[in-house]
C-alpha cells in the first residue's frame, strides 16, 4: 500500500509544471512587498486630508493587488510590475500618467526591473508613447537580448511586443504642468538654476528652487514564496530636464538593483546622485560583501554617502529574510508595505 502511495505521488510530481515542482519540494517563504511613490518635501503642514487619503487609497491599492498577485503563487517579478503599473496608471505620481514635464513641455518616461534571481534586467530611458514604461522594460529584459533601449527605438520595440501604446497627451496633468511653468519663471530669474546638469560646483549639482516638483517617482521590491526578490522603478524624472536627461531609474545598479544574494533596491531621489554613487548596487555589495546588515547597508548610503556629496532623496530595500529598510534624507517619502499580511503606509518621518 506505502509504494503504491510513494508511487502515486511521485507519478503525480511528474505531472506538476517546474515551478511547482520546487514548490511542493520546498518549503514556502513568506511573501513581502514595499513600495513607493516618491521622496520629497513632503510636509504636513502642506497636505490636506483629500489629498493624503488619495495618496494612501492608491498606495494601498498597488500594496493589495501587487501582493494578490504573490499569494496566488505569482513571482516577484509579477508583484512588482503589478504593483508599479498601478502607480503608473494613478496621476498622483511621477511616473507614467502624471509624469513631470520636460523643459520642451513633454513627458519622457524611464523605467527598469530586474530579475533576483537570475540577474536578468531591462529597462527603457526617454520614451514618450508607452503607456507603462515598466512592462516595456520587462519585455526588453524578457524578449530581446539587450538590457537597455531608449526612445524611438524602444518605443518601435514596446509596438512589436504589442504592448499598449498613447497619445502623448494621455500623460498630461494640470498640476505637473504648473510645475513646469514655475521652474521656468524661477529659470529667467537671474539667480535661477538654467540647466543643472552642465552648471555645477566640483562635487554638487546647483539645486533647483521648486523642490517639491522634482520628486515622486514609484517603485517596488518583492519577495516571492519561491524565495526569489525583484525590483521595479518608474518615473518622468525632473521637472524641465533637458538634452535627454536620463536619471538613475532606468540605470541598473544606480536606482535599480536585485540580486537573491544580497537585496532588491528601488530608488527615489536626485538622481545625478544616485548616479554618482551607484547607489543600488553599493548597498547590495555592502550586504553581499561585508555582510552588513540591511539596515546599516541602506543607511550608510542613503543617510551618509548620498547626503554628504550634496544630493537628496530615499530608497526602498528588502532581503531574502524579508528584511525591510525605507531610509530618506528628505523630509517625507511616500511608502507602504505588506509583511505577513500586515499592510503598513507611512508618508512623513516617523
Ligand atoms: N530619481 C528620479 C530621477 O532623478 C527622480 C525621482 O526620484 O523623482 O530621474
């Protein structure tokens, strides 16, 4: 009777896809999800009630379906491109709809993953008719051979994989536009930043005045039941760039980093900084390498290494533990997550 049994089963685990396989092999890990939507001159001060409760409803609808998506069995690389295409979708955010406006008056999206447990990455920089840049760059990183593509050519890409493409109008917001219209009166004033990216002292960038327009990217790392972490991040990038300014969104290891070794990182924040500091991948190094904790890790360049070369802004990280680090040296970020099944949304400093 045990044989016939022992044989059963077995006949029965020859029948399982391999992802189910390993799963009725191993034991589950815990699922987790962190996301965020920006960091920034967030203030109380300067929040009404409808506008915080909007920002949380639409956290907390990204934090819901993304980890949905975990629990049904999905992989991290599901939970946050899930998750990301709803802050996308949402004008809130700086990232898809509601993206900032360039100097020229338009809206070029960037956007990367990548894959933990492979390494795998893609992303695309500059594009400006992908309705979510996250699952073209999901589609550079899964159907082509390269990790990266920008503009025209990534958009021809994004048209061959048929995903959604619009008009670029789709991305408009008044409140974005009035954005842009401040940072170019604050640009004729004589004092003005004219370009940040080719006026700077030796080590930092000039600040633009209209800080609060500059941030509110999203982004999401994940931890599968298969043990596996992911990353996504997502933005229009800075007010009035311009020349093809690309930041460290789409930048793999600059804002956007996974390795199952160490963590899966998404940044937000000045990203010539993030840039500079490779900031992604430094954190991951610092866990993998000096076995730092995660916490450490992400302080020591969020909070130190960041700051002291003059930049702003925050990150999400997470490790194969389920370890959780939200750092930001600016006075709120936008984050939330689900940890054993316990969603927690925080917007100022704690
Ligand atoms: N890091 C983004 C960039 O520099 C901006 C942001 O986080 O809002 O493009």
């Amino acid at each position: 009777m045990r044989l016939f049994l022992l044989l059963f089963s077995l006949t029965l685990m020859q029948n399982l896809p391999a992802q189910q396989k390993a799963v009725a092999a191993s034991p589950k890990t815990m699922p987790v999800l962190v996301i965020h939507g920006g960091a920034g001159t967030i203030l109380k001060s300067q929040m009404t009630p409808e506008k915080e409760k909007a920002y949380k409803a639409a956290l907390t609808e990204a934090l819901q379906k993304g980890y949905d998506t975990l629990q049904k069995g999905g992989t991290a690389l599901d939970a946050v491109e899930t998750a990301v295409r709803i802050l996308e979708d949402c004008p809130l955010f700086n990232a898809g709809k509601g993206a900032v406006f360039t100097h020229e008056g338009k809206n070029e999206l960037d956007a990367a993953i990548m894959n933990g447990k492979t390494l795998a990455a893609g992303s695309v920089a500059g594009v400006t008719t992908i309705r979510n840049p996250v699952s073209a760059a999901r589609a550079v990183m899964e159907k082509s051979n390269h990790v990266m593509m920008v503009g025209k050519g990534a958009e021809a890409f994004a048209a061959v994989q048929g995903l959604a493409l619009v008009e670029s109008a789709y991305f408009f917001t008044e409140e974005r536009w009035k954005g842009l219209q401040k940072a170019l009166e604050e640009e004729a004033q004589p004092s003005g930043v004219v370009d940040s990216a080719i006026r700077h002292t030796p080590s930092a960038l000039r600040q633009p005045e209209n800080r609060d327009n500059k941030y509110g990217t999203v982004g999401a790392v994940a931890l599968d039941q298969y043990g596996n972490l992911a990353a996504a991040t997502s933005t229009g990038g800075m007010t009035n760039k311009r020349f093809g300014r690309v930041g460290d969104a789409p930048i793999i290891g600059a804002g956007t980093y996974a390795n199952n070794a160490s963590c899966a990182v998404s940044c937000t924040g000045w990203g010539e900084y993030f840039i500079r500091l490779v900031v992604a991948k430094t954190i991951s190094d610092l866990v993998e390498y000096k076995k730092m904790p995660l916490k450490n890790a992400a302080d020591e360049v969020c909070m130190k290494q960041v700051p002291a070369l003059g930049g702003d802004g925050g990150l999400i990280a997470l490790d194969k533990k389920g370890n959780i680090a939200m750092p930001f040296n600016t006075a709120g970020m936008y984050r939330g997550y689900i940890k054993n099944g316990k969603l927690q949304i925080s917007i100022y400093k704690e």
